[in-house]
C-alpha cells in the first residue's frame, strides 16, 4: 500500500491490518545502547516509529540539586560518555557564567583543545559505528584506533581516561605539562592520514553510498521546528554552529570554518561529521600554536575556586583556602537567578539551565540534550523508509542514551 | 559541502535588534503583563498563564522559530516564591541567533497549561518529560504520556518534596516471571 493511502486519517482500522508491529530492542546491536522502538511495518516499509525510552533514566537532574558546583561533574561526565570533557566544558560553562568568572588564558585555550579532540572522539565513534552498523568492519577499526590516542592524551592531563572530571569551577584539575602539547601536536600531525585512510574506506564505499544517500530525509524547516542542533541541523542547511555565532572560549581568536551540507539525509550527516573532524584538527593547530602560559585558575575572591595542591599542602593559607572551597557552609554564594548557557558539543547544542539560590549548588540543573530532542525527530525521518535503514538512521544522529534519558 | 564564511554573528543581551523585537512582542500582545529583566547579557520575560498560547504564538512571529529548551522548576524551596512552579521556555531565532527565556508560573491545584506542540513540534517530548518529573499537564497534547519512567509511576521525582533516595520504588517494582507473562 503506498504511504500516502495509509496516512490517509478517512481510512477505516479494518484497512491498517496489512501492517505488521516490530518490536526493535531494547537489547539490539545497532541500538548501542538500550533503547528501544516500536515499529509499525506495510511488509519492509517503515509507516511509523515510536521510540520507547528512559531505560537508563539514573536521576542525574535529581543529583544536580545535591552535589555542588564541582562535585556535580563527576555526574555531567556520564551524560555522554563518547565526548565526556564536552559535558563537563558544558556545565562549567554554565556555572562560571551563572557565577560570572572570568576565565584565565591558558585556561581557554587548554579547554578549547580538549572540546576540539572530543569532538574527533565523538565523531569517530559515530561515523566508526555507523558504517559497522552498515556491515564495514574494517572502518570501524580505523576509526577506534585514533579514539584510543585521545584516551592517552586525555590520561595524561586528568590522570583518568574515560570519565575524566577534568574541569573545575573557574580552572581545571591539573595543568598541562609540556609532554602533553607534544602528544597532541603529534596527533594533529598522525590525524590526517589515519582519516584519508578511513574517509577512502567508507566516502566512495557504492554499498555505504547507497545505502545512506536519501535515507532519513530531515527537511530545514522540521530541523528548526524541531529543536534540531549541531552536525544534524547543518546538515540539513541550517548554518549555525555555536562556536562562531555566540563564541565562548578562545573561539573568537581561532579560524575555522562552519561546515554544512543541503541533502538532509544520512549521507550529509556523515559528510558533515567528516568535514568538522578536519575543522577541529585546524582549530587544535592553531591553539597548541598559541597556547599561552600563566595560571589556570580564574582570580577572584578565591572562594569559588579550589587552589593549586601545591600550595594546599605546603602552605597554611592554601590549605585555609582549600577548606574555604570544599566546606559546604563556607562555599561561595551564587547569585539567587538563573541562566541558560550552552556550548556546541560533538552532537549539538548543549546547555545547562541552572538556578542558584545563593549556596554553592544549582536549585536546579537542567540539561538540554541534543539526543533528545534528536530522537523525538526519528519518526520523522523513518517515514517510508524501508526496515534496513532503521540503523543507518539511528546510527547517523548519534543517540547517546545516557544522555537521552540521563 | 559548503563551508560558508562567518556571518551574522549575534551579540547576546539586549541589543538595538532584541529592543525592536522587544517592542513588537509588547505591540502584539495589548493588555498582557510582560515583566522583562535582563541577567548575564540574557533577556528574559515573564508572563501569565493565562495568556500562554498567545505570548508564544507571537513570540513565533517575532522571528524565534526554535524552542530551544522547555522546563519547570519547582520552586517550594526557593526563599519565598508565591508560586509552586515555574515553567521555562528557551526560544532561539535562528537566523539572528537571539535569544528569549519567557517563564510563566503555575500553583497548585490546576497544574493544566496549553501544550505549545501546536506553536513549535518540538516541544512533544519535552512536555512529556515536564509532565514525567512534575506533573504539570498539558493540554491538547497529541500523545501526552510519561516519557521516561515506567507509566504506572506514581510520583513526580523532580518536585522538591520527593527524596532524592526515592520512595522504594525500585525495591518494590512488581517482578514478572516468564510463567505469568
């Protein structure tokens, strides 16, 4: 039956009995994670999709409200757990904003690399899995070779390579040492021929190609409406991208280029994703290039910001400021108002809504997840589709279910 | 593939354009108390209840075609509030990059407002979330139902008088066998 005669609302129930339900995991191999949809199927074609989620729904908004300002990073981390320091530059983000710290050179700049190289990260693991989803398992391997280099450099800096809680309040954990600029600059110099290898792999791959090219249509309009972000919207020729149009960091000092692509389909969310892993080699280039010295900590009252351990062990002052920081009865008051900020993260806008009511934790942590709002689009795109394309669409837009259900 | 060059880029606050805008949203809504303020370079406006569907249908044609955001905040502990809720709407005008949070408020027992699925679709499954953690209804949804937590959940887990350890929910949660499924 074609689509339009079953969309038809004039038509009887006793018509729709050609369509066959399917149910498409929780516990499936191209969901990822778990999160399951519910499909309604005219022999292979799709006619709706209704996704099901929440089975990782941990309460992590619910712990926003209990832990503080830095302890609530741990928890940000495990949103996304694919680019984990984008959530915690996201959150931070928010904080210093809502608490207005300014942050210190080095310290925009180091956060600025570690943004660029997660959202490689990120990218990798998207594309990586798209085409292993697609049934190219040499690709993948490609791109998780390179993910593994950024765990080492990640390891380096925070000690940690997975969930790193790297950033704090107006600085970071650690600083850099110098064996770490050389690590990232010798990825930046390896980066490109691993991508050649993997873009010449998949981008000219006729079996990849056609069964991405079409599929999963989002039209401009539906992307706007929809609340629609990051590589998923530019690829549906929304031009925007956070980072140039409101920057924060050291962006505004930095040249790049917004890429964007027209087609809408799978296809131009890949070559869109490809395109800004490029974008943020040139980014990291340039910031390692300018990279400059002097602390990481924002200075301020010194309340709001946890000192170097150095100084807390050595000296009596910075253990009395250590202990000014941590102590929940002696923290720095936040303003009692609340502010929406948000950063460009691999997969899309991602913003905190924090409320502060004068302690040093949010009233209230709200998190935008680009996910969500990505997910609840899918019927959308699966409309006429057929059920092959299933995990070419969801592999395309990325869903992270920690961060969709959080 | 087009890597188009850096244009229109949006200063945040209030700006001569956000004034303008400003001045066309209070032009198109006569007789509706918009209170504005202004935090961190952010506009934002509070409005009545009441006159939800309104507000937001004319935000839409003021230019901000993107909801960005919705959420609720509940505000039983939040120094003296004279409202429970607060429900938030982050709106973006894509092509100028303004932004505008317009919050109204809700107090209990009629936690009913206008679902804004009619103004911007992409408001469905934030709705739905809004109702899962809060219980805030809303009206004239096309699938209103929990989003996250399973649908026979009875509580609200965001609202400041649930525990933050929960109420033995997922101690007590019914277990099916394979023999009674």
């Amino acid at each position: 039956m074609p689509l339009e005669l079953i969309e038809d609302p004039s038509l009887g129930s006793d018509k729709r009995e050609g369509l066959w339900t399917l149910n498409f995991g929780p516990q499936h191999p191209a969901t990822h994670t778990t999160l399951r949809l519910v499909l309604q199927l005219d022999g292979e074609m799709v006619i709706d999709a209704e996704p099901d989620i929440g089975f990782l729904h941990s309460g992590f908004e619910k712990l926003g409200e209990v832990l503080d300002f830095n302890q609530y990073v741990t928890i940000v981390d495990r949103m996304n757990y694919i680019s984990p320091l984008a959530n915690e530059i996201a959150w931070h983000h928010s904080v210093e904003k809502l608490l207005g710290i300014e942050l210190t050179p080095r310290c925009k700049y180091i956060r600025t690399i570690f943004a660029e190289l997660m959202r490689i990260h990120d990218h990798l693991l998207c594309t990586g899995t798209c085409v292993l989803d697609l049934g190219g398992a040499t690709a993948f391997m490609y791109a998780f070779n390179e993910r593994e280099a950024i765990y080492e450099i990640c390891e380096r800096a925070s000690g940690q390579r997975f969930h790193t809680s790297y950033t704090r309040v107006g600085g970071l954990l650690y600083d850099v040492t110098d064996d770490w600029v050389e690590m990232v600059k010798k990825y930046c110099k390896n980066f490109p021929k691993a991508f050649r290898d993997f873009e010449g792999l998949v981008m000219k791959n006729r079996i990849f190609v056609e069964r991405t090219r079409d599929v999963g249509v989002l039209s401009k309009e539906d992307a706007i409406a929809g609340g629609a972000t990051g590589p998923v919207a530019r690829a549906s020729g929304v031009v925007r991208d956070l980072r140039r149009d409101e920057p924060y960091l050291a962006y505004d000092e930095l040249d790049f280029d917004v890429c964007a692509s027209q087609g809408g389909d799978c296809y131009a969310r890949f070559q869109v994703r490809m395109m800004e892993m490029l974008e943020s080699i040139k980014i990291i280039e340039q910031a390692i290039e300018k990279l400059p010295s002097g602390p990481i900590y924002a200075a301020g009252t010194g309340k709001e910001t946890i000192p170097d351990k150095r100084e807390v062990y050595r000296s009596i002052e910075g253990l009395i400021h250590h202990f000014e920081g941590i102590m929940p009865n002696r923290q720095m008051a936040s303003p009692k108002d609340s502010v929406y900020a948000a950063t460009e993260s691999p997969n899309g806008e991602l913003g905190y809504y924090i409320v502060g009511d004068g302690s040093f934790r949010a009233y209230r942590a709200r998190t935008r997840p680009p996910s969500l709002l990505h997910f609840s689009l899918f019927a959308r795109m699966m409309r006429g589709c057929m059920l092959s394309d299933v995990v070419a669409v969801l592999g395309s837009i990325n869903i992270i279910a920690a961060e969709l259900d959080r | 593939m087009s890597n188009q060059p850096s244009t229109n880029k949006a200063v945040p606050g209030s700006t001569s354009q956000m004034e303008s805008t400003k001045a066309n949203l209070v032009a198109a809504l006569p007789g509706i108390e918009l209170t504005w303020s202004v935090f961190c370079d952010q506009d934002r406006v509070v409005f009545p209840a009441g006159s939800l569907l309104k507000v937001l249908k004319a935000c839409k044609s003021a230019g901000f075609d993107q909801l960005t955001d919705l959420t609720a905040v509940d505000l039983l502990e939040y120094g003296n509030a004279a409202d429970r809720f607060e429900i938030v709407y982050c709106l973006l005008n894509v092509d100028s990059g303004l932004r505008l949070i317009a919050k109204t408020h809700l107090s209990e027992p009629d936690l009913t407002i206008p679902s804004a699925t009619q103004v911007w679709f992409g408001a469905d499954w934030l709705e739905r979330e809004v109702y899962d953690m809060y219980g805030i209804i809303f009206d004239g949804h096309p699938n209103f139902k929990r989003l996250l937590l399973p649908q026979e959940f009875q509580s609200f887990p965001l609202r400041k008088d649930y525990p933050v350890k929960g109420r033995g929910e997922r101690h007590n949660f019914p277990v099916v066998t394979r023999a009674e499924s």
